[in-house]
C-alpha cells in the first residue's frame, strides 16, 4: 500500500527534465539562476500590491513586481568566503534575453519593474499530473520506476479575481450570472488586467454621473468591454445657451462672449 505524500512546507513549482536541453541551460549559470528565482518569487494567487498613492497594483499569477537590484540581491552566491552579488547591468541583460526567446514580459515605470513568466501555468498549475499506484510501484526491467501518465492541461480558474472585482462591484444583484459572463470571457492575465481596468472606468464614471444607477451585474460583466476604452466626454467651456431676448431662437448654441458684447454695445 502506499502512503500519501505529505505537502511540501511553502509549496513547489514543476521543473521539466527537457530544460537540461534548452538554450538557458548552455548559457552562464546566472542566467540559470535568475530564471530559477523568477519561477519561484512570482505570485502564486492574485496580490493587490500597495503604492503610496490612493491606489493599487493588481498583480496575478506568474508575476512579480521587483527591481533589478533586488533581483541582484536574490541570486548573490558565496564565493570563497566572499559575497558575490551581480551588477544590474548583468540583470537587465538577462531579462532582455529572456525577452528575446519569449520567456517573459517585463513592463518598467516609476512603481518599479512588473516582470510576467510567458507560461507560469506550464510550471504551476495545480492538480495536472495523474498518479496511479499501480504506475507507481511498477517497474520497467531497467529498475526505474514508470513516469507519471500524460499531463492533462487545466484551463487557470480566476475566480479568486472575480471575487475581488464583485466586491467593488456596486450592484450585487445576478453574481451568478455575472461569474458565468466572467468565465467566458476572462480567460488570461491579460484579460483580468483588462477587466479590471474596464471597472475601474465604469467606476469613475458613476461617480461623475452620480444620477445613474449602476447596471445589474450580469449586464456589465457580459459587456465589459465596451468599458475598457471609455472617456468622459469633454463639455465645451465656450459654449452655452443664449438667452431669446439676444434674438437668437433658444435651440441654437452661439458664443457666450459675443452675446455679451451686443449686451454692451447696445448700453
């Protein structure tokens, strides 16, 4: 019989055999290095990371907000009783290598540096491999045992996400429905950073138009993305309406400043 496995303390991501035979494998091992502490600093469920302004930095799955330097930091080695920590220059070389071969995504602005894994769910993604105990404890003539059976790819589940938007969501009515609209629509990082910003719009704009009541949920989460573009329109300064006794019909919009000049003139 055999015994469960116990959880590994801080949780694990996958490493596959075939990346012995890969480009970074051949390359300095920092870059083996740096690739490793990418996989395994990156978030594991959705973060909101504060700033010191009024908002924050939804960060998902398989990214990691971070700088050069602190990369640096978590890749330095001991060398002969001496810490060896490598310049940012080496860094960002790296992750433009990286960039190159479509390993990751880095965007960089004054909040510091969002660093995104191409496949992170190719290395982290929960329940895909499928034990049985009889491919477990039989064995080929060699004496090694049998590998897994195939990997079955999962499609990510975003609910996690999808709660934290219904949260700022203000009409709680059809949550349900409005998961299902999700579901099919969110289906990546890119997505959810899209929705989000697409609330965040709708938002603001019900703040500006504090006359209108927000839609049913399942009305906006099945048309959330005519909300992902959206700005206010500008109301013109220099135009309003004149009054009759300027003989101008009450429809017609003129310029405010020459009404006012005729009102002089005629003084």
């Amino acid at each position: 019989m055999i015994s469960a496995v116990p959880p590994i303390p801080g949780g694990f991501v996958k490493s596959w055999r075939k990346e012995m035979e890969s480009e970074i494998w051949l390359m300095p091992p920092t870059y083996h290095r740096v690739w490793y502490w990418l996989r395994m600093n990156v978030q594991h469920d959705t973060f909101l990371f504060p700033t010191r302004e009024r908002f924050g930095i939804w960060v998902l799955p398989g990214q990691r907000i971070t700088s050069l330097q602190q990369i640096a930091e978590g890749v330095k080695w001991s060398e002969w009783g001496r810490e060896v920590i490598p310049n940012k220059k080496t860094i960002k070389d790296i992750l433009d290598w990286l960039i190159h071969r479509g390993m990751v995504t880095v965007e960089s602005n004054a909040k510091g540096t969002l660093i995104s894994l191409v496949n992170w769910h190719s290395y982290n993604t929960r329940d895909t491999a499928k034990v049985t105990a009889e491919s477990n404890s039989q064995e080929t003539r060699s004496g090694h045992k049998l590998e897994v059976e195939e990997v079955k790819e999962v499609k990510p589940s975003y609910s996690d996400f999808f709660e934290s938007l219904w949260k700022d969501y203000p009409s709680k009515d059809g949550k349900k429905i409005s998961l299902r609209h999700f579901t099919a629509s969110v289906n990546t990082e890119a997505d959810c950073l899209r929705i989000r910003k697409a609330l965040d719009n709708y938002l603001a704009h019900l703040k500006i138009e504090s006359w209108k009541r927000p839609k049913n949920g399942p009305t906006w989460f099945n048309n959330w993305e005519d909300w992902e573009h959206w700005e206010e329109p500008k109301p013109s300064a220099q135009l309003t309406l004149a009054p009759a006794n300027d003989q101008v019909s009450s429809h017609q919009y003129v310029d405010i400043e020459k009404v006012m000049e005729r009102r002089y003139a005629a003084q």
